[in-house]
C-alpha cells in the first residue's frame, strides 16, 4: 500500500517507526493519489531535527506537538500519537474513513471497519464523545458529505443531534474554514439540506430560524427556508453546466438572499405579502454574522453584493419594452457578479411561483448581454473622460461621475458611436445643470435612485 508514498516519506517511516494516518491512508484506500502525508510517532522530536535541513517547519499546535513540514512538491503534517499504541490514537479521531493507518510493514491498520465504511460511502465516528471533544467534528461531518458524496450514519447523526450547540464555543476561523470547503465542492446543495435538516446552520447562522417561520403569501406550503435551499439546489445544477465566474462564497450569498424578509414582511389589504427593502436589509443583517466567523473583507463584499443585487434581474426580466441603455448600466453597476446574478436569478424564478412568460425575460436579458459584449469587445474602455467634461466647461463635481456613467451605458449599449455624438450627448443634456455645484435632476431617470427607463422608480 506505500506504492504511491515518495520515498523519502517511507524512509521516515521505516527509520523513526512512524505510521501513516488519515486523509492519507483514506486516499490510498480510495485509490487517489495523497495530495500530502499525515504521520504519527513517539519519537517526533528525533524526527523534527532530522528533517530541520530539508524542509520548512511550521508549528500548528505547539501544545499537542503538531507541526508541518513543507517540501518543494508535498507537505508533511507530524504529530506525537495520542495514546500508547497506534489503535488507541485512531479511536480519538473523527471519522473512521481518517482511523486507519500503515506503518512500516505496508499493510492496512483498520481497527474500526473504515474501509468497509468507504466502501458503503458512510460517515461513521469511532466513539461518540468524539463529537464532544472537537465539536468542528460536527461540520466536518457535513464537509466530507459534500466533498466525497458520503451520507452520515445514524449514531452519529444522534451525537450530531446532542451536541449541535457546541459549535457556539467554535473558533469563527474553524466554522470559516469548513464552510468554504463546502462552498467549493459539488454537494453544497446536499451538505446544507442536512444543515438545516438537523438544525446545525441555525448555530451558524441564527437568522435561519426566521426563513423557517416565513412563508409568503402566494404559497404558504413553501416556507422562506425551503424556498432558499430549492433557489440552491438548481443554481447548482446550473453552475455545473456552465463556465461563468464565480467565488465560491458567491453561492453562500444566494443561499441567504432572502434572509432580510422576515425583518421586512408586511401585509395588504387583500392579505398579501410583501417585502419591501429586503435585499438591502439582508445584506446590512449578515454583516456582522460574517465577521464573527472570520470571513475576509473581500468575501463579506462580495456576500452582500449578491444578496444586495439580487433583484436587480428580476426586474430587467419583467421590462417588456427592456432598453440595451437598460442592460449596459446592469453590467456596469453588477460587474463581476452580472453572470452569477443572472444564473441566480433564474434559479431563485425556478423555486418561485411561475411567473407570466415563464424564463423567457431572463432568455432576452441573456441574449442582450451577449450582443452587448459582442458589440463592445473592440470599444476603447471609455469614451470620454473627465479631463473632457472640463474642457466643455465643466468643473469637478459630484456630476462627473453621473456624466460619465450614463455616457458609458449609451455607447456600450450602441446609441452613442464616437466621441463626437458623446459630446453632443453632454452638451444637449447636461447643459442647464449646476456646473459649480453638481446638482443635478431627481427626477431624471438616469440618477442612481432610478433604474427603469420608463422612468419608474426600483430598490433592488
């Protein structure tokens, strides 16, 4: 079984009587090749100072003798064994798929049924107060249902079950760390059904449990919850077609997009529902719970500008008469997140009540994108620039900005064609404005408070 270990890891082996464990032996068995090595020793000190010269050491937990020693091509994680044989450290780990290990004869060490267990695809923990030991065991559990396609054994689910509260004394960079690597696998839809089923995202994310007692008015049989994992399940389907851009929190903030309308639910006179506001109240609510658990500020951004954008789509689609200006401004304020909004946003129509005309309006945004981009892919970034709206008299002023985005949307949208029919565009526009002050129409439709070109007013 060390056929696919290097060589220089089986003389450790042999040398220092060290045994292979965990993600290692687990890939082994499962006939991958090992990305890195996980060994376990008594005699780690004699090891550390044999490899000092060889590769870089890092110190993970000084406490329980953890350490990571960094080659050119892999990595080794070394620690002291917990317990007085191999057996007794493997019964402390997580998972039996993890509590197997190979020492220097080559053959399997599998105490606990673990192959059997990779075999039938189950998750299964060698002892309960496992669990309780390292509650991160919890999510963990959840990670590799994702990653490796595993369903979770029943005891276990009970020590899941018991011990779910735990996750509150959690390190936010643990809960971080493991939610991203759900985030990137392609089961993130099945991890977190199982979340919620058993209550375990509530911890995380305790506005969970107001998506559970919401429903909207046009059919109560569909909780706000049920609907955000329905939104979850075909965005994924879809992501996995595509070949679009996208950061794997991206899809935690479609999972919470709606996590602002419990705060924001309001009733008419026909006993309707409506939720006026939400996508902006949900990207200031999960804020904070971000930062608790560590995400960076790149990530936290990017979370609520897709909860905070996420209508935006939806009401390009329901535009009968929807303008290529209309499209052109949709790409420049969504940016990097234009393709995920759209894909998200058929998603979140699919888990919807069906509108009139089905998905076509986000077939013709989609198709107007495409011409848009198509038309613009030899255009100069700008059209014009500041340096021009000075020249035509203007001075430095809040309304710079609004010029040079609204003459941006119609050349990239084709009304506008060189940098003549700009200037006129300006001049004929924006000639009775505020020069000195900046001021500039409400009531224009192209001000950042309007989005319609019908001129009516959208929050999105």
């Amino acid at each position: 079984m060390l056929n696919s270990i290097p060589e220089h890891v089986i003389n450790l082996i042999e040398r220092f009587n060290l045994f292979l464990v965990g993600g290692t032996v687990r890939d082994i068995v499962m006939e991958r090749k090992p990305r890195d090595f996980d060994l376990v020793g008594k005699n780690i000190e004699e090891v550390l100072n044999n490899l000092k010269s060889k590769g870089k050491i890092v110190i993970l937990d000084e406490k329980e003798k953890e350490y990571r020693i960094v080659f050119k091509d892999y990595w080794i994680d070394l620690s002291e064994m917990k317990g007085i044989t191999i057996e007794e450290d493997l019964k402390k780990r997580d998972f039996t798929i993890n509590s197997m290990a190979i020492g220097k004869s080559g053959e399997l060490i599998d105490p606990f049924n673990g192959k059997e267990d990779i075999e039938n695809r189950l998750l299964r923990t060698p002892h309960t107060e496992n669990v309780i030991k390292d509650p991160v065991r919890i999510l963990r559990a959840f990670r590799f249902m994702a990653t490796l396609d595993f369903n979770i054994e029943k005891n276990t689910i009970f020590s899941i079950l018991d011990n779910r509260s735990l996750l509150k004394k959690v390190a936010g960079e643990r809960i971080h760390q493991e939610l991203l690597l759900i985030l990137e696998s392609k089961n993130v839809y099945k991890a977190f059904e199982s979340m919620c089923r058993y209550k375990v995202m509530d911890i995380i994310f305790p506005e969970i449990e107001g998506l559970r007692k919401t429903s909207q008015r046009y059919y109560n049989e569909q909780n706000l919850l049920y609907h955000s994992l329905l939104v979850l399940k075909f965005l994924e389907e879809q992501l996995y077609f595509s070949n679009i851009f996208y950061e794997p929190w991206y899809i935690l903030g479609a999972f919470l997009h709606d996590i602002g309308k419990p705060v924001t639910i309001s009733y008419d006179e026909e006993g309707n529902t409506h939720f006026h506001g939400h996508d902006k109240e949900g990207a200031r609510l999960i804020e904070n719970r971000l930062k608790d658990l560590r995400f960076s500020g790149r990530e936290i951004e990017d979370i609520k500008n897709i909860i905070s954008f996420h209508m935006y789509p939806h009401h390009l689609a329901g535009i009968e008469n929807l303008t290529s200006k209309a499209v052109a401004r949709f790409l420049r304020r969504t940016g990097k997140y234009a393709d995920f909004l759209l894909l998200f946003a058929e998603s979140d129509a699919k888990a919807s009540p069906p509108r009139e005309g089905g998905l076509n309006g986000y077939k013709r945004l989609r198709e107007m994108i495409n011409e848009i981009r198509q038309k613009s892919k030899n255009k100069p970034r700008r059209i014009i620039t500041g340096h021009d709206l000075i020249a035509m008299g203007f001075e430095p002023s809040p309304l710079f900005r609004i010029i040079l985005e609204d003459v941006q949307d119609e050349f990239i949208s084709g009304n506008l064609k060189t940098k003549e029919d700009a200037l006129k565009y300006i001049q004929d526009k924006y000639r009775y404005r505020n020069k000195k002050e900046g001021a500039y129409d409400k009531n224009n439709s192209d001000s950042p408070a309007h989005t319609g070109d019908n001129g009516s007013k959208t929050v999105y």
